[in-house]
C-alpha cells in the first residue's frame, strides 16, 4: 500500500526518543493512566480512558472512503475502526499484529484437504451502523463488488476465486455464484478457489476485503460514507477539510482481537494546516497525531524537547521510482537501465532525515523481508556509466517528467531526481501535484507519467505482496485510477515464474523466498522500478493520549489512543 511517512533526522533518534522495532510503545505524560506493555495491547477494554476526542492532522485527505478501491494507509489505519471481513490481523502492538483471527466469521474456517475450498460460519448479532444485521447475502454482494467497481486488486489477491477471471475481464456484470456461495439459513459462506492459495486468509484481511451491505452502489462512493460494522461510523469527509468520526451506536464488542471498542467518543482527522503548524499544534496540545512528514528545521527540537512523544518503528516498505516502460524514453531497455546508476541513494537518505531513519535499497524486497536476497547489482552512482546508457539508447535530450507529491520530502527528493536526469542527457522537469490525488494520478496511464516518486508499504508479510502486486500484468490497467503496476510492466514469462513461487510456497516456503529473491534479481535487471531507501515511521503524538501501540500491518492504532 502507499502512504506517505513520517520522518527523523539522526539527532531525532540520539536525543533519546522512544524506539521499536515493529513493536509497541506507549505514550507519556501526567493524564495517561498506566499504558499497556510495550508489544502488546490490554488484556480488555478500561472504561476509565473512555471517553475524549481525539485530534489527527493531515496536509490533505487520503483519497476515496470506500474500502474496496482506496489504497492508501493514510485512509486505511482509519479504516480499521470502520469495517470488518471475515477475518482479520489481530489487532495488537508487536509482532503477534500478523495474526488472523476470526472476524465476521465466528471461528477460521474450515479448509478442504487440497486447500480450495474455505467455510465461513458467519457470528450472529453483528450489525452494520445502520442497524442492518450482517448476512451471508451481504458477504456475496461485497466479493461481488470487489470486482465491479475495479478495485485495484482484484485481478491479483482474489483473481484466485472461482468466476473471478470472467469478473476481471467483464466487471459490470460480475457474478460469483459457483466461486462465493451463501447459505443464509446454515449462516455460512463458501468460497472456492481455483488452486490452493496459501496467503489467501492475508488477502482476506485487509480492507479490499471488507463486507459491505448489499445494497451498496456498485461504483466508487467517494467522499459518501458507507456503512460499517466497526465501534465508529463517518458522518462527515471532505479531503480538504476534515473527516469527522463518531461512536456505531450499533456497534458491539464480539472479538477484542479482530475490532476492539475504541476509547475516544470522537475522533476528528483535520486536513489544511502545513506539516509546520501541525507540529506546533502538536506541542501545544492542541492535536494529538500528526500523519505528514515531520520538517526537518522541528527534528532537533523534537528529538531534545519531546524526545518521550516521538515513537520510531522498523516498516517493511520502500520508496521507489516507478519507470513508465510504456512511454519514450523508458521504453528502452538502456534508458531504464541508466536510471539504476543515476541516483545518488545516500543523497536521498539524508534528504529523508538521515541513516538512523532510512537505508539505501538495492531491491525491491526490503531487508529482513521473506524472498530477500542480499544482492546489489547496481551499489553506486555512476553517472559516467549512466549518460553513456542514455547515449547507446538514441534518447539523449527527450524530454521526460517527474510527478511528486507536493509534501516536502517528495518535492525535494523530486527536484534532485530531476537534476540527476539532467546530468545524464535529459531535458527533464518536476510536476508537483496535490497529495490527495498524487497516488491515482500517477497510476493512470490517461496522464502519461513517464516517471514518479512513489512509495510501498506491504499489505501483510509476503514477497507477492511486492512483486506480484507492483510488477504483473494483472495489476496494470490502461485508463484506470487503481492500476497499482504503474510501471505498465507486463511479461507473461515473468508472471509464470512468480505464479510458480507462489504454488511452491504451498509445500516448500524456505525455496519459494529462494524463488522470490531469484525474481526480484531479474526485475531490477530489467528496470521497471528503481528502489530508492527502506524508512522507519515515525509517531509524534501529544501529552494528552496514551496506550500507543504500532501494528505491523497497518501502523499506529488510532482508535486504541486514549485522550486526557
């Protein structure tokens, strides 16, 4: 997924402030009540830090509401107190945050023996926040739905459903009733696959998975809230101004580990103040969580004055260019290949905040990742070796363009990847465009981008999760706002290859990540992403809230703060 992330500097981190590896850690300050240990969440719900309103700021909004299409973590660690599917990423600090657990579903489901077939027995008493009950018909409409509005995954983590290939190519008329079957008076739901898929419960725990109501229109809602099942419902969004959030007065706690109550009455997510006004209003106490990146002129004073509100996390994730292999000059084999040794990465490390905050990548599988291998084709910048490619392509001196988003890390890293191309033999420009539409505009073909700054963040642990989504042909949609593949890369050999490592994942992981590491060697050769740096994230949160806790999946759990 993408997002934008928080950053530090070095002297952040040696002032002293607060640092875990993908775990927990909670917050300070005299109104904070004692905070669960690090790593983990509370045993249960304490009704003495219900109640407050919590205050989260943004530049701008994270794009649409509806689950099935965003993809964005900005709008999806926000989604996680609004929806639910049949199963879910345990909802914890630390590293147990990667477990399923049954969600909607009241138990894991029943799996047959050659692993195509999952039966969901559905929980009773669960209601959406219109008061709605959850049925089986609503968990077959919402697969449904997945594909007819497109989402931008639904040609890879659920093409795997039986009818799903037709849906895919017709998604108007999607129908799954040989793939997705309801029996509303067993109260279970069958979904059968067409192989054994073994990140399938993954894929169904994350937001593209979500159940829906029925009834929900089968196009993109927009800024329209749709109704949930989680302890907290929209009642107002508009990106450019604020999101406003409220308690489901339907909502029930059925699983402390899949959808926890949350502690806050409200939850108000405000956009417009610059990432300057959003740290001071952060010290004041006026706003409790900051989602942009941290200016670098407030890291040093951050890192000494408030060194005990700033929560620093390893990510699986990195920043990359994605290179338009569609579109001159990057059609070349030659002219992407020059792009691997044009850039400076430690360069770019140090406009992100530093070494202690970031590390130079070499691949698109980020380090400690399963299917990382430790390679680096290409260690160096070279911009000799660089604008003699550029020479050998015939393309020197076309015109080519960088998109970024107008926060600014992007803007910088942006205008030095811009005079980087300059060096080697480009007329090259900077297109700077709001964050809020930054991520769909990049991925449409419509707008012809030959290049971006952009960045991943893995959905759940799992080298596909990379590759597959980033790279296949599945995932590249002409005309499409959710075509995730924005490099347009398409090769049915290199598909093949993935498709076997993940069947082999079924039987042998240990050679399956040898595959992987095997396959990420190959797409780097071929140059349809230049990996740029791993980032940490970083939290800067208020005296006010406490009980932080960072999940694996999906960061910071917001609704889980609690507010003086």
């Amino acid at each position: 997924m993408k997002r934008i992330t928080a950053i530090a500097a070095a002297a952040l981190l040696a002032a002293g402030a607060a640092a875990c590896s993908g775990g927990a850690s909670t917050g300070t300050g005299p109104a904070t009540g004692a905070a669960a240990q690090p790593g983990q969440a509370a045993a249960g719900f304490q009704e003495q830090h219900k109640g407050g309103t919590l205050r989260l700021l943004a530049k701008a909004g994270d794009g649409t509401l509806d689950p099935h299409i965003n993809y964005s973590n900005g709008n999806w660690q926000i989604f996680q107190a609004l929806y639910d599917g049949l199963v879910s990423f345990r909802k914890t600090g630390g590293e147990r945050s990667y477990d399923i657990v049954p969600d909607l579903a009241q138990e894991l489901p029943q799996v047959s023996a050659d692993g195509t077939t999952y039966t969901f027995t559905l929980r009773k008493g669960v209601a959406f926040s219109t008061g709605a009950p959850v049925t089986a018909d609503d968990v077959v409409a919402s697969f449904e739905r997945i594909f007819r509005v497109s989402g931008p995954t639904s040609g890879t983590f659920y093409a795997g459903i039986v009818g799903a290939a037709d849906c895919v190519k017709k998604p108007a008329g999607c129908t799954l009733d040989q793939g997705v079957v309801a029996d509303a008076a067993a109260g279970t739901v069958t979904i059968k696959l067409v192989a054994p898929d073994p990140e399938f419960l993954q894929k169904l725990a994350l937001p593209h998975a979500a159940v829906l109501p029925k009834d929900t229109p089968a196009k993109d809602q927009g800024t329209r809230p749709i109704p949930g099942t989680g302890p907290y419902q929209v009642v107002s969004y508009d990106p450019n101004k604020q999101m406003k959030l409220v308690r489901n007065p339907h909502f029930k706690e059925w699983s402390r580990d899949a959808q926890p109550q949350g502690y806050p009455d409200e939850i108000d997510y405000a956009y417009g103040l610059t990432p300057e006004a959003a740290v001071t209003a952060v010290q004041n106490g006026q706003a409790d969580w900051i989602f942009d990146p941290l200016p670098a002129d407030r890291l040093t004073e951050i890192g000494t004055q408030y060194a005990q509100q700033a929560h620093v996390n390893a990510l699986a994730a990195f920043w990359y260019i994605p290179v338009n292999v569609n579109l001159a000059p990057f059609d070349k084999p030659e002219a992407r290949e020059a792009l691997q040794w044009a850039f400076d990465k430690n360069a770019m490390v140090k406009m992100f905040g530093g070494a202690n905050v970031a590390q130079p990548a070499c691949t698109i599988l980020p380090p400690a990742f399963p299917g990382h291998a430790d390679f680096c084709d290409f260690p160096r910048q070279d911009l000799a070796k660089a604008k003699d490619l550029v020479q050998k392509s015939g393309t020197a001196g076309q015109e080519v363009s960088v998109v970024v988003a107008d926060d600014e890390v992007s803007k910088q890293i942006g205008e030095y990847v811009r005079s980087s191309l300059e060096q080697i033999g480009y007329q090259a420009k900077l297109k700077v465009i709001s964050t809020n539409i930054h991520f769909t505009y990049i991925q449409n073909t419509r707008n012809k981008v030959q290049l971006s700054v952009s960045q991943w963040y893995a959905d759940y642990p799992a080298a596909s999760n990379f590759l597959n989504v980033l790279l296949s042909c599945a995932s590249f949609r002409e005309g499409s706002d959710a075509s995730i593949n924005i490099s347009g890369y398409c090769d049915k050999d290199m598909d093949a290859r993935m498709a076997a490592a993940m069947k082999l994942g079924q039987t042998d992981q240990a050679g399956a990540d040898r595959q992987w590491g095997e396959i990420d060697r190959e797409l780097m050769k071929r140059g349809p992403i230049v990996p740029l740096f791993n980032p940490k994230q970083i939290d800067f949160v208020s005296r006010n809230v406490g009980n932080y806790q960072f999940h694996a999946q999906f960061h910071a759990l917001l609704d889980q703060l609690w507010v003086k």
